[in-house]
C-alpha cells in the first residue's frame, strides 16, 4: 500500500460469512479475505487505522458480525451495520445480478460511497445480550408452535412425546423472559422508556423490549426521522404485531380504514406499525403515557 492509497478517503464494504470476511475498498478496488475470527480482525483493524475511512457498511446478518462491529467500534472506526434488504435493492438498481463474495464486498463499498448510510448507535454489552435473549425466546416460540401443529396432525399416539417437548419449550420461554426482565431492570432508562411504552394498549414487555433493542434511538429524533428509521430498521413486522394492532382500538380502526381503502393487509400493518412507532418516540421524548388523542 502506497501514501497515496492511504490520504485517499475510502469507503469499505464488508460481505460477512461464517468462515470468513470478503473487503472491499472504494474506489481503489482493493479486496481482502480473511478468516472471521477475533485475533485476525484485531490485526486487520491495525491496517484499516492507516485508511482515511468514511464508512465500513456491513450487512445485518443475525450474528456472524458481531465479532467485526465490537472490534471496530472500539477501535474508534466509523461502522454502519445495514439491512440487508437495502443493499439487495441498490444491487439490483445498479444492474448487478451476479454473486460471489468479491462482488458483494463491491458492492456494499459502493453502496456506501453512494447512498452514505446514516450511523447509528453500536449496542453496548446489555443491549446486545437482550438482543440475543429476544432471539433465543422468538426461536423457541418458533419451535413451539411447529409442535402444536404437530398436534393437530400427528396420530394420538405420539401426543405424549409432543406434550412433554411443549412443557420443556414453554419452561424455556419462561426462564429467558424472566433472564430479559432482569436484564432491563438493571438499566434506569430501559425501565422508564419501559414504563411509557407499556402504557399503550397492544403494547407488552416483549415488543417493548424488542423496539428498545432495534431501535436504540426511541424518543431522540423528530417524527420524520423516526419513521424514516422505522422503515430501515431490520424489525420482524409478522410476529406479535397484528395482535398489537387490534389490541389498540385507536391503531385498529386505522388498519381497518386502511384495507377498506384497498390496502392489502401486510401494507396496513406496516403502515400502523411505523404509526405507532412514531407515537411512541414522541411518548418517550416528552416522557408521557398514552393518551389516544396522540394518534
């Protein structure tokens, strides 16, 4: 690597497998591979402080970035971790149909070299382990509905055998949402922005606490830069959230006035979910309860 190299301003862009990290650098078209692991990171972040760095874009992957987003984070380096949806979609506008790991690693460069993702806030050591508490609980919700499908289908001689893995599931489920409540006790402000988010209707501990973990944010921006946010956001809008919605009477009648419109469901729901989500910020931001005139 040259001086030159090194003054250039560059954006990087990370594809992330299990085994290994693809980089790439915009716009001198440098690549390096190097395997996922702590001690390699370390040393590859050594490299990455000579660098006039803009941004390093890495996609959410669930968990193999974590290692990578810590490392730099601590390191001072300005990451962005990104839904994966939003770089599919520039891929696709910029014509690139072809996969491998060098062209992904390109691709998320020049996505952030062109789109320039906003930051946003590095979880700390107890968001984090919320996230991957919420995780492990929406897995073994996962797990547990397959077997009451199975109920419903399977011979009644093998009834026991499903009962008994229902009662291990549901022990499970409740001893991680327990491990969660304790966790968000242990943080002042997780419990006050918990008891404002609460006081809505359709609104329980688990998508509190799940709004709290994807979107750090809550109650610090206006209402144009929360939506904007929510729309981004790599929040799973299926699980819990319909009920959320005809738990609310106020957020009902809104979902029901969208479908009468010609809203397909999924759509109406989105739409009520980044409602709702920007009536909580402002709920948080002037540390207030519900009230339904909010809406």
């Amino acid at each position: 690597m040259n001086s030159s190299q090194i003054q250039t301003s560059v954006n990087i862009g990370v594809d992330v497998g299990k085994a290994n990290l693809d980089i790439a650098l915009h716009p001198s078209g440098q690549f390096y591979s190097i395997p996922n692991s702590e001690a390699h990171i370390r040393r590859f972040i050594k490299i990455l402080k000579n660098y006039d760095i803009e941004r390093i874009v890495v996609e959410a992957t669930g968990r193999h970035e974590h290692a990578l987003v810590q490392a730099s984070n601590q390191a001072g380096l300005p990451i962005i971790v990104v839904n994966p949806i939003s770089v599919r979609r520039y891929a696709q506008a910029i014509g690139v149909l072809a996969k491998t790991d060098r062209i992904d690693a390109q691709v998320i460069a020049k996505y952030a070299a062109t789109l320039k993702p906003e930051f946003r806030p590095i979880p700390d050591k107890t968001s984090q382990k919320i996230r991957d508490l919420l995780a492990r609980r929406a897995q073994l919700m996962e797990m547990s509905t397959m077997e009451k499908n199975r109920l419903q289908i399977m011979p009644k001689s093998l009834h026991r055998s499903i009962k008994s893995l229902l009662r291990m599931l549901q022990s499970q489920i409740e001893t991680i949402t327990r491990q969660i409540e304790q966790e968000v006790a242990n943080v002042d402000h997780w419990r006050t922005k918990m008891e404002i988010m609460t006081s809505m209707p359709g609104v329980g501990k688990v998508l509190a606490y799940t709004l709290l973990s994807e979107l750090p944010e809550l109650g610090s921006l206006n209402r144009k830069e929360i939506a904007a946010l929510a729309g981004v956001a790599p929040i799973n809008r299926d699980s819990g959230k319909l009920k959320s919605i005809q738990c609310n009477p106020v957020f009902k009648r809104f979902y029901e006035r969208l479908k009468a419109q010609g809203k397909i469901p999924k759509v109406a729901l989105i739409a009520c979910m980044r409602k709702m989500i920007v009536v909580l910020n402002t709920m948080v931001k002037n540390q207030e309860s519900w009230r339904g005139e909010m809406v």
